[in-house]
C-alpha cells in the first residue's frame, strides 16, 4: 500500500475542499450581509430574468453542475439502470414518501401559518436535480448512478408534479378535513425549469467528455482536463449560495421567528430522508457509493423550482415565496454536515475488494 494511500483524507484535499464547510458559511453570511444591507439588491437580482428565469442563479448552478456532469463516465449509465435495487426504492422516496414526509411536517409544525405551509409542501413536490449533483460528489457517491435518477426525476417532475400539487394541497386535505389550497402551474414552466437547470449542463458535460476522449483520449481527460475544470463547481456554488441568499437577505433577516417555524419541519424532513434512505440502501445490499447517491438525491429539493412555482402562483412577496426562500437557507449547512457523515460512515459499509467494512476512507475530493 502506497503512502498516498495511508495518508490521512485531508491531507490530499486541496485547499478549497478542505476548508469547504467554512467557504459556504462565508458566502452564506456574505449573501446574508449583502441583502439586508445593500438596499434594493435582492429587487434588482431578482429582475435580471428571462421568462421568469433567474439569471444570476441559473449562471451559478450551470457553472457549478458542468464540471460533475463532465465527469461522469457515460458509457457506464447501463449498469446503472439495471439496477432495481437503487431505481426503486429511489422512485419511491423520491416521488411516494418525499411528498407525503414534507406534508405530515408541514401540517404537524405549521398549522396556524398557511402560507407557509402551502410553500413547505411545494417544496416537498419540487425532487432535487441540481444541487444534488455537488453534494454526492463531495460524499464520494456514484456519479453515474447520480446521473441516472435527477434524470429520472427530471421526468418525473414534469409528469408529476402538478398532479401532485393538486392532491397534496386540495384533495388529500379535504379528505382529512383540512383547509384546502389550489396550485395553478404549468406542465411548460416546470419543463422549463428541468431543460435550464439540468439538460443544458448534462448536454455539456456529455458533449466534453465525448469529444475529449475522442481527440485526445480517457487518460489524458481524466488526468489533465477533468483537474483543470473540477475546481468550478464549488465555485458555482458558492455564487449560487451567496446569490440566494442576497435576494431575500432582509426578509430572511427581518423575520427570524418565522424563518425559526419554517426552518424546523425542513430540518427534521432533511434528518428523517437522508437517514432513512441510507439505512434502507444498507439493508438493500448496495455499496457505499450508491447508497450515499440514493440518500442525497431522495432529502434533497429543487428549490429553484418551488420558489418559481410560489412566485408564480402566489407572489414575490408571499409566504409561500419566503418558505421556498428558507429551503436553502437550512438546505446549504444540513447537507453539507451530512457529506461528513457520509464520509465517516463509509467504515460501515463493505469495501469492494475485501467485502469486509472499511477502516480508512477511499480516497481524495473529487469536485
């Protein structure tokens, strides 16, 4: 065994990885700061749009989802889609037990606040297909396999979710005799929000590792180009978090006990998801890699498409707006906590050469 191989894990992460947590926190905070104290700019980054697109947030989630997307090896996608093992149980968390989890907190947490819990249970409806992507590669998830179900959400989304928007906020609750809610959302506006924020960087990232490997081969673009863009996708995600955060910085700021109420359902929905998933992806007898894959994909949320939605239906200025708002506010720190549970739980689960759990982690960052 190499001593690359021994070395402790923070010792091969470059600079940027290693101090990961913190660089998000600062550009949480500077988001934050940003938007409570520089006056009218959320206003004005919310009016930098196309067709009701924000344009700031859909650079900072292409920049950040093109460098994963660039990495995946395509031509292994079929065994992925093989396996019923991580599809089904995926689809069902992802579109059976994400919504009903999201609706039980949202009743059970908020029912005096309607608003927000119309916004929670949007959110709950909108599966995660973007940053997804950069939270599983942290973990060290399968890409391949991470490729395969935002894209099978993707359709799924479309299909679904104002289906389910309808039953969750008008049939289920008239059924329970609960106050009932209608969503007027257009298959077009979520199809669209699924071609910007997954099938442009997918498109890119499929179309550089084709015409890469076909001009100049696998190792030399695994080896010399994938380390050249890798380091992008944190910092797309960092404009992204300090974007999103700079749009609602005052109303986040000015109403902490609400942000406090909306933000307890979303921690235990993340807790109770991601836990959940892990376990069941052990009990089912995948390997660390896909069962970290199956767990950050079914607690994540599109948060982009549940805020459009609120904005849509409800307003900039509404409830249901500042709810979908909140969502990454708890989103960001929770799921970049769980990459380090990820990470130290990988012992637990079988190593692939030995089948025995493993006592030191894989490997090095791969953003």
């Amino acid at each position: 065994m190499t001593r690359a191989a021994t070395a402790p894990v923070a010792a091969r992460l470059s600079f940027l990885d290693r101090y990961l947590a913190v660089w998000i926190l600062l550009a949480m905070g500077a988001g934050l700061g940003l938007g409570r104290l520089v006056p009218g700019l959320g206003d004005a980054l919310a009016k930098v749009t196309v067709t009701g697109v924000s344009l700031p947030i859909a650079l900072g989630l292409l920049v950040m989802m093109y460098p994963v997307l660039a990495k995946v090896r395509y031509d292994r996608l079929g065994t992925v889609t093989r396996d019923r093992r991580l599809l089904v149980p995926s689809l069902v968390l992802n579109w059976v037990l994400g919504p009903a989890v999201m609706f039980a907190l949202a009743w059970l947490f908020l029912p005096d606040l309607p608003e927000y819990r119309t916004g929670l249970i949007i959110v709950g409806l909108a599966r995660c297909i973007a940053m997804v992507i950069i939270w599983n590669d942290l973990a060290c998830g399968d890409r391949e396999a991470a490729a395969v179900l935002v894209t099978l959400n993707s359709v799924f989304q479309v299909i679904a979710f104002a289906g389910l928007g309808w039953f969750y906020l008008s049939v289920l609750p008239g059924l329970l005799g609960l106050e009932q809610t209608a969503l007027d959302v257009s298959v077009w506006e979520i199809a669209r929000s699924v071609l910007i924020f997954l099938g442009i960087p997918l498109a890119a990232g499929y179309l550089t590792r084709r015409l890469g490997e076909k001009a100049r081969g696998r190792t030399w673009y695994e080896a010399k180009l994938i380390p050249r863009i890798g380091p992008f996708a944190l910092y797309g995600l960092l404009f992204t978090i300090v974007v999103l955060f700079a749009l609602q910085g005052d109303a986040i700021t000015s109403q902490p006990l609400d942000v406090a109420r909306i933000a307890l359902p979303l921690l235990v929905y993340f807790a109770v998801m991601w836990a959940g998933s892990m376990a069941l992806g052990r009990a089912a007898g995948l390997d660390y890699p896909r069962t970290t894959t199956l767990a950050f994909t079914a607690a994540g949320n599109n948060f982009e498409l549940a805020i459009a939605v609120a904005i849509a239906t409800f307003g900039a200025s509404s409830g249901q707006a500042l709810a979908g708002v909140v969502g990454p506010l708890i989103e960001v720190p929770v799921l970049i906590g769980l990459v380090y549970v990820a990470l130290a739980a990988r012992r637990l689960f079988p190593s692939p050469a030995t089948g025995r759990p493993a006592t030191t982690p894989e490997g090095s960052a791969r953003v």
